[in-house]
C-alpha cells in the first residue's frame, strides 16, 4: 500500500490516453492531441508557474508571446517532454509525434551537418532530409563544427520537418534565417497538416501564420482563438481590466496600475507618433531620390543636421570571378536610417563595411564625414562574458553611466531597458538570449556616437523589446545602418532600403521591407507583349509530334477570376469574426455565440485552404497554357 509520503511526491505524470482528454470548450473546437494539467514547475526560490492548463488540438496554429524570462522556451521544452514538470499531469494521444526545433541546435559532437540531422533512434530518414535541405539550400555534407549559425539552423529545420510531426513546437525558428528561407518556411507550415506551437520576435511570420494565441503574462497562461494579428487589441484589454481592477486595491496598486498602462498602452500610442514622423521621413527620402534609383541632395548647408556623413559614387567590388556590387551610388545624409536587405551570400556584409571605410571598394570612391563615430553591434555579442555581472558590463563595475553625456544611475537605467534594477548584480550568464541581447543594447545605446550599426539586433528580443529599440532608433539623432531579415521591424524603422539581389545591383528604395518587395515583385511579374503570331509560332520538323497545350475550361476560367477576390472576402469574415472572439467576456456571457464565430472561422479556413490550392492549380495551367 502507498504511503502518505510516497503518495506526495507524486506530482508529475506522463499519460498516453486512447481517447480525446476533457477539455474547455472555449479553448479549440476539435479533440486536442495534447494536454497538460495543473502544471507547476519551480525555478530559484519561487514558481516560474502554476496550475496551468494546457491543450492543444490536431490543427492548431498557435503563437507562444510572453517577455523574456517569462518562461516560454521553458514551458515549450515541458510539451516536448525534454524537461519534467514539478507537478502536473501530462496527457498525449497514442501515436502523436512531438518534434521540437530548439533555438540553438548543437551540432559539435558530429562530423557532418547530415550525421546531425538523422541522429538518434528516431531519426528521420537521410533521403528525407536531402529533400528538404535541396529546398531550403544547405549543404549537409559541411562540416559541423565550421558551420555558421544559419547553417546549423537549416539543418535543424530540416531534421524537424522531416521528422513527420504531428505537433511541431519551433523556437525563433526565423533566427538566422535569409528573407528566401523565412518564405520557404512560412509555405511550408502553410500547407502543414499538423499542429504547431511557434516563439518568434517576426511579427510578419506570426500575422501570417498563427491562428490561435497563448500568452504566457506573470505566470497565467491565457489562450485566445485568434491569431497574433488580434495580440495587440487583445492584452490592451486585458492590460485596461487589470488596471480597473487594480484601482479598487491599495495605493500600491494603483502606482503597478499606472506603470501598466505607461508602459504598454501609452508606449503604443507614442509609437503611432513615431511611426507618423517616419512616413514624412520617407516621403522627404523619396524626394531625392532620382529615376536610376541614386539618392540625390543639393549642396549642404551649414547646418549639421543635413550634411552628408557618408557619399558613395560609382562603387564597384569583385570576388574573383563574382560581382558583389556595381556601380553603386548613395549620399547618407546624417539621421537616415537605412535597411540593408537581401538574401545570404548577396553582399550584405561587404556593403555595410564599404559604408563604414572598413573595406574599400575595387572601383569608385567612399568618402566618410570626419565627425563619423559609429557603434556596431554585431550578432555574436562578442562583448559580453559569463561570468561578469550587469554591473561590470553596463558600468565597468560603477554605480553610474554616462549616457550620451548625461549621467544616469546604472538602476535607473536599467528600468529604460524594461530590466528590474535588482539584475544589477546579476552573472551574464544567468540570463537569457532576450536578456544579454537587452542589456548589449542598453550599453551601446548610452555611448556617444553619430553613426549606429546592428546587425540583426531582433534575434533574441521579446516584442516588447523591440518596442523600446524602435523607440530609442526614433529617438536617435545620429545615423542608423540595420542589416535585418525581420520585415516588420524594417517597416516601423527605416526611412531607406537597399536591396541586394546577388547580382551586383543595389536596388535604393524609399521605405521600408514592404516597398522593397513591392517595386521587386513589380519588376519580377512578366508584362504581356503583342507579337506577330507568325512569327511567334516555333518551326515544328515533320517527325516532330506538336506539344500538346492545356486549354481552360469556362468553369477554370471563371474560377481563375474570381478566387482571389474570395480568398479576400474570407480574411475580411475571419478577421471580423476574430474581433469578436477577441473579446475577454464573450464566453462566459454567450458561449453560444463564441462556439458559433469558432467553428465558423474552422470553416472558412479551410474554404479558404481549398480556394487557394485551387488557384494555384488553375495557375499552372495559365502559366502552360501562355507557353
């Protein structure tokens, strides 16, 4: 018989079920394959979190959103069974494969990039890691421990995607990802049968995807069923309930009220400031830019806020055989903030150390302002150490830090960065990626400079985080050069883009991601000529039998024209419908209605699945039909 002893120890159970658990009606309108209940995991001195409950279903798409540190990676590694929950119970259907994609894959134990991708008694078949990796373009004969951070990315992706998952749990899956990847992978899930749980900073990856929420805040798990795009709206109410409850408390609360809603609701409201001041920027930008796309200006004037600070003419710069950069011209003038986009192996790199005079081109002349002072901080955080505290990093071990001229105490300081002040003794090494990222930030951000340099500064970074890095770079008077893939980022911060093909152009548009993909998509789709059928028509030999052409029907043609509009009208109703189920209070008010906008939105998402795969058909058939 068990005693009361040993019985007390048993908090955490692993449960495979042969049938579909209980679950809220509010949370999925389909049996999960997954749950976990009453789940608690203890971290120091205190819970990380408790008695939540958690379920997912067969088709769920669904964002993971909480600060750093509040415990999402944690809690993703719990679902796939890799870390043990303090108290809980586990529960997964028979059959179901978990497959997680961790943030920082490691590969150093093999020889090749492939041997880690098959690895283990569970691992996926090397032909179907092949297939993948000839899709994503990877060599996965490399060797392991010389790969770049991208390329043991790619290889991570390709032992989970082919893995056949049935719940597919990604952690920054875009983290050093090229624009050409990140697309790849959003295709992918798009057309995935399965279930998948996603953490990402990429608000244009998490828009696209994602059709249901949960939001690890302080703790509590809530889930939504609405998409990342309704996020937003969604803790602002959450955040305004919060505050009206807090103001029948104590004047303790009331002071956590007002914070709460200085940081996030007003934070937000500014932002909407910033980003109006960021469009007459681009519009201004737009101005002096000339029809080959060089940015023109007239002649400085004696005020320093418009002088040239960096003047590019004719640059050209080969790598034997391969043009990088040809015939490249940019006046930068001091505030511009400029995106460097493009695939991997385009140039990116060489064209951020041709601006900064840290290489010097083969043809053409770069010449920098001699005020130029620059800051770069790049992806490897080399600057930061393990072992030393916050303090040393931030302060050289001080209780103060000049900022840009001004001296700040280094606590105060760090509440600017969203840190609590009591991190102030905190090992380097005890925090997170988000964390070291926010606190590389907060001391590069305090130096005196005019020229700012970031190399994908989004990896690692919360949402909110990256809140407060658009603010600062709005607020920044100097001169600002992003090398990103995150294309929302871009579109809220940028004034200027530089697209980089791979073939030596440098496309130079103003505005952000968004107007880049808009003039390349523009360029890219073919236009249709009027040609002379005779002369159009190819010679076919007499023993030379004719190709055979596809020829639509009515009903292909019609369906060809009018699919699109539907696949719009479709987003139009599940938005709407979203909107409402958004709501906090519609479940427990009408359950009824909120069961019914659920299992509508199912159903107009899989119209509009079938809308879609259907044009794409219809598609090719147009495309081999024109040939």
């Amino acid at each position: 018989m068990t005693s009361v002893l040993e019985a007390s120890l048993i908090v955490n159970i692993d449960i495979v079920i042969p049938v579909a658990t209980p679950y809220p009606p509010a949370h999925m309108s389909q049996p999960p394959i997954f749950a976990f209940e009453n789940l608690a995991l203890q971290q120091g001195g205190g819970w990380l979190f408790q008695d939540i409950d958690l379920f997912i279903g067969a088709r769920d798409r669904l964002a993971l959103i909480g600060r750093n540190g509040a415990g999402k990676t944690t809690l993703m590694k719990l679902v796939a069974g890799s870390v043990e929950a303090d108290k809980g119970t586990r529960v997964v259907v028979p059959g179901t494969n978990i497959v997680m994609l961790e943030q920082d894959p490691d590969v150093t134990s093999f020889d090749r990039l492939v041997d880690f991708a098959i690895h283990g008694e569970k691992g996926p078949p090397e032909y179907a890691v092949r297939a993948i990796a000839d899709q994503l373009g990877i060599n996965l004969d490399r060797e392991a421990k010389t790969a770049s951070g991208g390329e043991k990315r790619r290889a991570a992706i390709c032992r989970a995607l082919a893995s056949e998952p049935d719940l597919l749990l990604l952690d920054e899956p875009t983290n050093h990802l090229d624009l050409a990847a990140i697309e790849w992978l959003e295709d992918w899930l798009t057309r995935y049968r399965g279930a998948f749980m996603v953490i990402s900073h990429d608000r244009t990856f998490l828009t696209r995807l994602t059709r249901q929420t949960f939001w690890l805040d302080r703790g509590l798990l809530r889930r939504n069923e609405i998409g990342f795009g309704g996020y937003d709206a969604w803790t602002e109410r959450v955040y305004a309930e919060d505050a009206r409850n807090a103001d029948r408390l104590d004047a303790k609360l009331k002071i956590e009220a007002h914070w709460l809603e200085r940081g996030v609701t007003a934070r937000r409201k500014r932002n909407q400031g910033r980003l109006a001041k960021l469009w007459e920027m681009r519009a201004a930008r737009a101005a002096m830019i000339g029809p080959q796309g060089t940015a023109k200006l007239a002649a400085a004037s004696d005020d320093s806020k418009t002088k040239t600070v960096i003047n590019a003419e004719g640059i050209g710069k080969r790598f034997g055989d391969r043009t990088i950069i040809k015939d490249f011209t940019l006046r930068i003038q001091r505030g511009d903030r400029i995106g460097i986009v493009g695939a991997n192996g385009t140039g990116k790199t060489t064209l951020i150390r041709i601006l900064t005079g840290e290489t010097q081109p083969d043809s053409g002349s770069i010449t920098l302002s001699p005020t130029l002072t620059g800051i770069v901080i790049d992806q490897q955080r080399k600057l930061l150490t393990p072992e030393k505290r916050v303090r040393d990093v931030l302060a050289d071990g001080s209780d103060w830090i000049d900022v840009r001229g001004v001296r700040k105490h280094v606590q105060g300081y760090l509440k600017e960065f969203l840190f609590d002040p009591a991190l102030i003794e905190a090992r380097i090494g005890s925090l997170s990626g988000g964390e070291q990222s926010r606190i590389l930030l907060a001391r590069e951000f305090a130096r005196e400079a005019n020229l700012l340099v970031l190399d994908e500064p989004t990896n690692d970074l919360d949402l909110e985080t990256l809140d407060l890095l658009q603010e600062v770079i709005a607020d920044y008077d100097g001169t600002v050069l992003i090398v990103s893939h995150d294309r929302d980022f871009l579109d809220r911060t940028v004034t200027l883009t530089l697209g980089l093909d791979g073939s030596g152009h440098v496309d130079i548009i103003a505005g952000g991601y968004a107007d880049w993909e808009a003039k390349r998509d523009k360029r890219d789709k073919p236009t249709a000529k009027k040609v002379d059928k005779a002369a159009a028509r190819p010679e076919v030999s007499s023993d030379t039998a004719p190709a055979k052409r596809v020829k639509l029907t009515y009903k292909d043609q019609r369906d060809y024209d009018l699919l699109p509009s539907r696949i719009a009208e479709i987003d139009a109703e599940v938005a709407a419908a979203e909107t409402e189920i958004s709501e906090p209070t519609l479940y427990t008010k009408n359950p009824a209605r909120f069961a019914e906008l659920t299992a509508k939105t199912e159903k107009l998402r899989a119209e509009k699945d079938a809308a879609e795969e259907r044009w794409l058909e219809l598609a090719m058939m147009v495309e081999e039909a024109a040939t």
